[in-house]
C-alpha cells in the first residue's frame, strides 16, 4: 500500500467506515495512497481493526466517533480531521441505517432515526465538508451512497426509500452549487450488498437464493464490488462526472423478465 498512488497527498473522510461498504472503501481508497478518516458512531473497536489493516498494509488512517444525525458531532468530525491531516480532499458519505419494518407498525421515532442518519447526515457531512474544500481552493469530491431503493420501492423500507432518494437529488443540487468550486457530487446506487444491514435476512437460504437468481450477475454483490465504483469517481478520470449517479447491481433494476 499504496497500490497506483492515484490518491497520494489527499485526505478523504468516509462516515459509517467501520464495518460493510464503508469499511471496503476507506481500505480501498487507503490502498491506493489516501490518508483516511474512519468515521463510526460507537463501535471503536470495528473502527480501529479497519485502521490498523491500513496502518499494517503501509497506509495512514484515524478513526474518529461522530454521530452523523447530530449536527455538532459532525462539525467536530470535520474540525478533528482538518486538524490531524490539515486538508481534505475526499468525502464518502456511506452512514446508513435500514431496521426492515412493516408500514403498519412503524413508529415516529424509528421514522425520524432513519430520516436524521441517511438523509440529514448527508447533509450534515456534505456542507461541513464542502465549506473546507471551497476554502482550500483546489475543488474535491462529494460522493453518497444512495441506493437502488431511490428507484424502487421496498414494502419494509418505506422509511429508507424516501432517504436514498433525497441522497441523489441532494448530489444532483449540490452538483450545481459547487461545481464552479471544482467539486464534484454524484451518488452510487448499490443494489443487493451482502453487508451487516441485511445478513440476518439472508441466513435464510431460500431467500438468498431467490434474490441471487433475479441478478443477470447470479450473485448478491461485495462491498468491494461498491468500494471500486466510488475510488473511481474520486479519482481524477472522473473529473468531468458531476451530478451522476451510477448503480452498481449487477443488473438487478433492469431484468424485469
């Protein structure tokens, strides 16, 4: 580590980067020469085995705690990590919560909790990070993990649809404002990831079968599948791609045979 140096001399803060597509993205990213901040919200303990595997493969990484839903907890965030590595580059907004949950039993409080992580977070995170990166000078790049649900429906995610959606048109906005700073924002839209969020619906083999066999792929996708997609948009080949958003799922969204 580092592998191509492509990021060598940059700083990137992923949120949500101790375990699942945040932890193969902050790896990835540290892989190919960016210093890393390792956002979690209170499993240090995840966070520091994901900067002690950069540290031990020769890359450079802290983990730093901050509820993304909480305002002063992110401008801490970014304050800690523009105090440690003087500059940022990169922003990864991965935090993000589903609690799978029937429409009729959903609460207000389980409501709002998924509102103020995905959607309000990226928000947070993004104008904290924005404001750096326009004050340096020397532009950077926004990128946030919406999902395919921004593009379908789910029946026990009719809380976290409405959140990824907003996450892609937010970039889609922030594309406007910031590209004359030389920032850029696009989303990446995973599909079906075998992460944290959902392995206990998949230890039943049936479904993981039968959502498999709906992938043109035949298989549920890797965070590594998502990681290799955003190290590509915050490189430099993807100057000139602002306000996009690229779905990564193996074919998922459109097999409707």
């Amino acid at each position: 580590m580092p592998e191509t140096g492509r990021f060598t001399g940059k700083v990137a803060v992923v949120t949500g980067a101790s375990r699942g597509i945040g932890r193969a993205v902050a790896l990835r990213l540290a892989r190919d020469g960016a210093r890393v901040v390792v956002n979690h919200p209170d499993e240090a303990t995840f966070a520091e085995q994901v900067v002690q595997a950069i540290r031990d493969n020769g890359g450079d990484a802290i983990a730093i705690s901050a509820d993304v839903s909480n305002a002063a907890q992110v401008h801490a965030l970014f304050d800690e990590a523009l105090s440690y590595y003087q500059r940022l580059d990169i922003l990864v907004n991965n935090a993000g919560i589903c609690p799978f949950v029937d429409w009729f039993e959903m609460t207000e409080d389980i409501w709002r909790r998924v509102q103020d992580v995905n959607l309000n977070g990226t928000f947070f995170c993004s104008q904290e990070a924005s404001r750096i990166m326009r004050d340096q000078g020397q532009g950077g790049r926004i990128i946030s993990m919406s999902s395919i649900s921004a593009l379908v429906g789910g029946s026990f995610q009719t809380h976290y649809t409405p959140t990824k959606a907003g996450i892609r048109s937010l970039m889609q906005s922030l594309a406007i404002v910031l590209g004359p700073y030389g920032i850029t924002c696009n989303s990446v839209l995973p599909g079906s990831i075998l992460t944290d969020i959902n392995r206990a619906y998949y230890e039943n083999p049936d479904q993981l079968e039968k959502d498999s066999q709906r992938i043109p792929m035949g298989r549920l996708g890797k965070p590594d599948d998502i990681a290799g997609v955003v190290a590509f948009l915050a490189s430099d080949d993807a100057a000139y791609v602002n306000g996009a958003d690229i779905l990564v799922d193996g074919g998922l969204f459109v097999n409707l045979q």
